[in-house]
C-alpha cells in the first residue's frame, strides 16, 4: 500500500471497504454517545476490535495507525470509568480524520478491464483504453474474451479468440490469466449485449454481462455500432441494457429511444460514440497498408466498397445487388476498388442464408483474378478508409462513421431508409443515394473528378446530430464514467 519515496495509494474498492468499516465504527461510537457506558460496553468492545482489525489493514500507514491507537486507547479509558462523553466526542472526531485522510490523501487507484470480443469493433472501446491508459490514476487491462460461432441450429461450431489481432501496442491480458471474479475491477466495459441472445455468436458465458454485473461496481457498455434510423422508436432489448450500470449512447434520439423501451434514465449516458473518435483519428495519423494493394492502387482514384449484415439479413436482392457493384467494378480499370464485406459475412450466410454460400464462393473466386479489386478481410477497417477517397456502401455502422471523414458517401440504401419520418438516431440524409441522386458509375466519376457538392451539408447535419462528434468522445466517458465511481466515494 505504501513504500517509502512512492506516493500512498490504493485500489478504489479497498478504499470503499475500509469507508464502510470506518461508518460502521462512526454509527457505534454515535449508539454509545446515545445509550451512555452502562448500557453499551460491548458495542464499544465490537468498536475497539473493529479498530484493531483496521489498524492491521492500515499497518503501512503510520498517520493513520497513530489515529487508530488514539481512539482504542480513549475507549479503552471510557470502558474503565475514566472518561465522559467529552472523550467519545474526541473518537467520533478522529475517526471523521481518518475517514477524510483515506479520502483525502491516499491516491485512489482505479482498475479497469476493457473486454471486447472481436478485434474488428475494437474502435468501439479504444479511445476511451487510451484516455485511461494516460490516466496516472488508472491501471487498465485489455482483455479479449472467447466467442463461439454458432451454425443454423444454434450449436456451435468453431471456437474463436482474437487476441492476437490487436494493435501492437495494445497491451494485452489472456483471458485465463485475468481473475476478475477476485480482482473486482472498479469498471468494467463491454461492446457485445447480447450475451446468449445472438443467433451467429456467443462470447463464452463466463463473460455474459449477467455475470460480469456481479465482480464491479461499474459496468459500462459502449455500442459497436454507429446506428443509423429505425421506422419507430422501438429497439430490441438485449441483456446487456438491464445488466450494465451505465449505457453510452451517441445522440439525445438514441438516449430517448432506449427510454422509451423501458431503460432508466439515469442509466444512460449521452456522450457520442468512440467509433467516430476512430475516424477523426484516422484522417491525422495515416494507416500503414499492405504493400499489394499499394501495386493495385498506385496512380488511381480508390472506392471503398462497403457491405453490412443488415441488408444480407433483410433484403432479398443483397447478393444481386452486391454481385451487380462488383461485376461493375471489375469492367472499370481507371478506379481501384477495396471491397470490405463485414467480418461475419461467411457466418451468416452460412448460417442465415445458406442457400447463398456457394454463388458467394464463386463470386469470391472471380474477383481474386481481378487486377483492380482488392478484398479486404482485416479486422481493422482503417487502412481502407486511408487509401479510399469514397465510399459505396449498403446500410451500416461504417457508412455512418465514414461521413465524419467529408469523403463523399454514397449509400445503397432503399428509399424506405432515407424518408424524412422516420426515427433518426443520426442524420445521414446529406448522402447521395443510389438512383435517387446518382447512378452508381456516375458516383465513381464524380469521385475522379474530384466532385462532392453535398459535403458541407452531409458533414454538417451528421455532426449536429450525434454528441462529441469533434474527436473527444472517449476522453468524456472515460472522464464521465471515473467520475461517476469516485462519487461511491462521497456516498459511503
């Protein structure tokens, strides 16, 4: 707890155990005050062997120690007729020292685990790792948790860990080596809800959020996603909203939309989303790429092509309309393309829609003879969106995030998605939209020319709907949320 030449501290959980056992002597010391030492010898007795046990825990400690034997020794004197009530007026006053000495201090060290599952949502989590890694009074760890893939009968079928896929210099913890039954880190943050509620994965059940609940005092859940409208209000209610202490949402529409579903005001936090931090990032410190696709797109405009989970799961014309795009951009040798399918694309369709899996397979095949298509398959999505200078994209999480970069958007969207009355948790209307404002070529040579007359107003609509679109949403929930823990502090 304290070496000599090293500035005292403690874990905030120990701190909020040692505030409890310090209320507990103080509502003791207040019961003989009020009763007077006939009636309560023992109670005093319970107060001097609690004061000892603390004294041992304190033994580091050598101002606290000497408070400690002050006020068992003015007991002591009480117990044997020796003092008045004057004398248990002076413990209660040393005992509110100390109370306001570990407060005051002893530097509070907090502990947080970050858990995310897979590598590719990472963005979800890390600007918020970096302010608290910068944080000298946080320890973090960075935890990878085990999911399994499920098949169309929900059994599972692979075993999935993706640890190995993080940055560099993300330091990370097996999850084996990392007790948080007993550790009891003081926030833990999560981006998967589901828990057993996912019909393609599931993490391993040690980490549900209704078990992780149990081990912290601050469970935060934080989005993967970036989400985009709905036709009403209404939104599935997943575990993870009723498990977690607090839940980060990126706009007042998002906040007022899980209000509506029955969550707790009081448990959510409308501070934006870290996957924006991730872009805004992206634009100042270039990604390193592959040294091929330097060769495929050297000299060329690049088009990042983009395709979600949702539409593979509720349009019937996602694979039509993906081979469409594709077999387009292999007639078109002047662009590069990167096409990114969702890092669960495989899964679904196997598991989903397995009736496609074998034209997908084909359509694979014939596009890695493409001289001008690169398929992307990494988890991290950044490096494309370096090298792209627009984007074609069906309905998803990264064509949200990619407005923040100015770079022109064009969304495969139905005209069902972009009516003005529905339910906008972010405003994505400043996009052009196929066959309502351009052609899919006609967006690629817009492109090459260098050509993007909705960017001002796409940008400007996007930021003004969603919190903290300006780069600092991480530092603001991390700030937010370590505020809210040391406040248990105050409440002891």
């Amino acid at each position: 707890m304290h070496v000599d030449g090293v500035k005292k501290s403690m874990r905030l959980n120990q701190k909020k155990q040692i505030l409890e056992l310090i209320t507990t002597i103080e509502e003791g010391t207040d019961y003989v005050i009020n009763r007077g030492a006939s009636n309560t010898t023992e109670m005093m007795q319970d107060c001097i062997n609690s004061l000892v046990f603390f004294a041992d825990l304190m033994k580091e400690e050598q101002k606290v120690r000497s408070l400690i034997e002050n006020a068992i020794h003015n007991f002591e004197l009480f117990i044997d007729g020796k003092g008045t009530d004057l004398l248990l007026k002076k413990v209660k006053k040393t005992i509110k020292d100390i109370r306001l000495y570990i407060i005051n201090d002893v530097k509070t060290e907090i502990e947080i685990a970050f858990m995310p599952y897979k590598s590719s949502m990472w963005d979800s989590l890390e600007s918020i790792y970096r302010e608290a890694k910068n944080d000298p009074n946080c320890t973090c760890y960075v935890v990878p948790i085990p999911y399994y893939e499920k098949n169309e009968q929900g059994e599972f079928i692979k075993f999935c860990y993706e640890g190995n896929e993080f940055p560099e210099d993300i330091d990370i913890t097996l999850f084996e080596m990392y007790d948080f039954e007993n550790r009891r880190p003081d926030i833990i943050y999560i981006h998967n809800p589901f828990d057993n509620y996912n019909k393609l994965t599931m993490v391993n059940p040690r980490f549900f959020s209704e078990n992780l609940a149990q081990y912290t005092d601050m469970l935060a859940y934080v989005p993967y996603y970036v989400a985009g409208s709905s036709e009403n209000k209404k939104m599935n209610l997943l575990p993870a909203y009723k498990n977690a202490t607090k839940i980060i949402v990126q706009s007042n529409n998002t906040k007022e939309g899980y209000i509506s579903n029955g969550i707790e005001p009081h448990k959510i936090m409308n501070l934006g989303s870290p996957k924006l931090d991730a872009m805004i990032i992206e634009k100042s410190e270039q990604k390193e790429i592959p040294f091929y696709w330097e060769q495929v797109i050297k000299g060329k405009h690049v088009i990042l092509f983009n395709t979600g989970i949702a539409d593979l799961l509720s349009v019937d014309t996602w694979f039509e309309q993906t081979e469409q795009v594709l077999n387009s951009f292999m007639d078109y040798e002047q662009c590069a393309f990167i096409w990114r399918p969702h890092p669960l694309t495989e899964i679904t369709i196997k598991t989903m829609r397995p009736h496609l899996w074998a034209t997908f397979e084909k359509l694979v095949s014939k596009l890695k003879r493409s001289p001008n298509i690169i398929i992307d398959n990494n988890s991290d999505i950044y490096p494309a969106v370096t090298v792209s200078d627009g984007i074609i994209s069906d309905y998803s999480s990264v064509m949200l995030q990619y407005i923040i970069t100015g770079k022109p958007v064009l969304g495969l969207l139905s005209e069902d998605m972009s009516k003005q009355d529905r339910y906008y948790y972010s405003d994505y209307l400043g996009c052009y939209f196929v066959n309502q404002d351009v052609t899919v070529s006609q967006f690629v040579n817009m492109v090459e020319r260098n050509e993007d007359f909705k960017k001002e107003d796409r940008v400007s609509r996007f930021k003004k709907s969603i919190s903290n679109a300006d780069g600092t949403c991480g530092k603001k929930i991390h700030h937010s949320i370590k505020s809210e823990v040391m406040q248990q502090l105050s409440n002891v």
